[in-house]
C-alpha cells in the first residue's frame, strides 16, 4: 500500500531514543522546554505539575479532571518522565470518552514567538496499541480544557495501529494520512514538528529508533486564528474495557532558525 505525503528513511545503524533523554535543558535560552528536572513540584516550573515561568503559562492541567487517570512521574533511562494510565470510568455511558495532559505555552518567550515559524520536539512513549475508533492523540490549538480532538486544532496525529497526520484543509476538516509508521507496544517515538503559523502549514518526522518518516507539508486542520499555544496529549476510548498507557518527555519548543 502507498501513503501519500511520506518518506520513510532507513538508517544503517541503530539510534537509542529514550524519554527524558536530555538531563538538562536544551533550549533553555532559546524557547521552551520541559524535562522534568525538578521531578514532582507545584513551585518550579519544570517539575510536574509545574508553575507558569520560563515561558509556560501555567502547570501541567488534567482534561478532564475528573476522568480516571493515574498519571505519575517515573524514571526513564536518562531523565524524568510524565505516565499516563487512562481507562473509562465504569457508569460512563457515552459513545466515546477521552483524556489529555495539556499546558499552555506563552504566546511570546525570549525569541520564541508563537505567531512566527517554530519547532516542537517531543519522545511518546506507547505501552498499549488502541484499534479501531480509539486511540493516541497528540494536538494543539488555542483553546483550553478541550478533551479530545476538535475542528480549532491546528495540526493533529492521531496513535492507533500506526501513526497518522492530518493534512487539514483550514476550515476544520482533512483527511487523516497513514505515515507508515507502527504504533509498538514499548517503543519510544520521536517527534519533530515545524510549525508555520503565517501560511498554515506544518511538518512532523516520527523516528522509533531505526526508521524515520517525513510528512511533507500539510495544511492546519482549522483556520489558525489565533497562536497555538496549548499542548494537548492524550487518548481516545470507546470500550469500557481499553486500557490506554503512555509516557511523555523531552519537550522542547524553539523558534524556527
């Protein structure tokens, strides 16, 4: 089968990703990052939950608050990282029920400017594959408390059996475009998106360690009216039996050089 707007790179040697790669931070100047080096705290602002400072807008924020998640702070191999088990409650009676981990970001930090051109980075650490209707997402727009995905989102990738992209049309719809790419129990992702707010446009490469896919450009999903200044990762679920479990690190987000 053939997915437009991918390339997949074979690498001859294998590259070790793990979350919390980085001790230390990486854009510390330059943008916007968290690495969870203070660990578990409500007054530094990168620990979890975290405060608003070096260019956050506040801590970390469940959506919804109530849902049943248990979300913890662990080790990984070189670095802190933020775990997520998320299931339905048991008397949830709708069609489809999700959870995120959100924060927002300032709309202006030193060089980082959100209605300018800029990168995000991130490692997504999946436990369990979700099929169907379900899955991972990973998203942003400029709203908060928004659970699950919506037509404001401004780029969207989506987890089931294998990672997908959105290649939105700017007015709150597009297809979702299949990258190629597996979604494996245990395997950490890299992620690397550059963000184009003045065209509505982006780009994401996804790397498990031993191959990279490119997307090319997409377009925003919807129209982009205002910065993307929230960070959403979460998980979709449909049966009261699923199980959705992940992991977050090395956040960084810079302006485009």
């Amino acid at each position: 089968m053939k997915y437009p707007h991918f390339s997949i790179l074979k690498r001859s040697a294998l590259v070790a990703i793990c979350l919390g790669l980085n001790g230390a931070p990486a854009f510390a100047q330059a943008g916007v990052d968290a690495q969870f080096v203070n660990g578990e705290s409500a007054i530094a602002a990168d620990a979890f939950p975290g405060k608003a400072g070096n260019g956050w807008a506040g801590p970390w924020v469940r959506v919804p608050a109530q849902a049943e998640a248990q979300v913890s702070l662990v080790n990984g191999n070189q670095g802190k990282l933020v775990k997520v088990e998320y299931r339905r409650a048991s008397d949830d009676q709708r069609l489809s029920s999700a959870f995120a981990l959100s924060r927002k970001l300032e709309d202006k930090h030193g060089a980082l400017d959100l209605s300018a051109p800029y990168e995000i980075s991130f490692d997504f650490r999946t436990e369990t594959v979700l099929t169907g209707n379900e899955g991972y997402y990973i998203t942003s727009s400029g709203q908060e408390n928004l659970a699950g995905t919506a037509p404001i989102n401004t780029w969207l990738l989506r987890g089931g059996t294998s990672w997908t992209w959105i290649n939105g049309d700017k007015t709150g719809k597009g297809p979702l475009v299949n990258s190629g790419m597996p979604v494996t129990p245990g395997t950490t992702y890299h992620f690397k998106l550059t963000v184009r707010p003045e065209s509505k446009t982006w780009s994401v490469s996804i790397d498990n360690g031993t191959t990279r896919v490119e997307s090319g450009e997409l377009g925003f999903r919807g129209k982009g009216e205002e910065p993307s200044r929230v960070l959403y990762f979460g998980a979709e679920l449909r049966s009261a039996t699923s199980t959705a479990v992940s992991s977050l690190g090395s956040i960084a987000v810079k302006p485009l050089r």
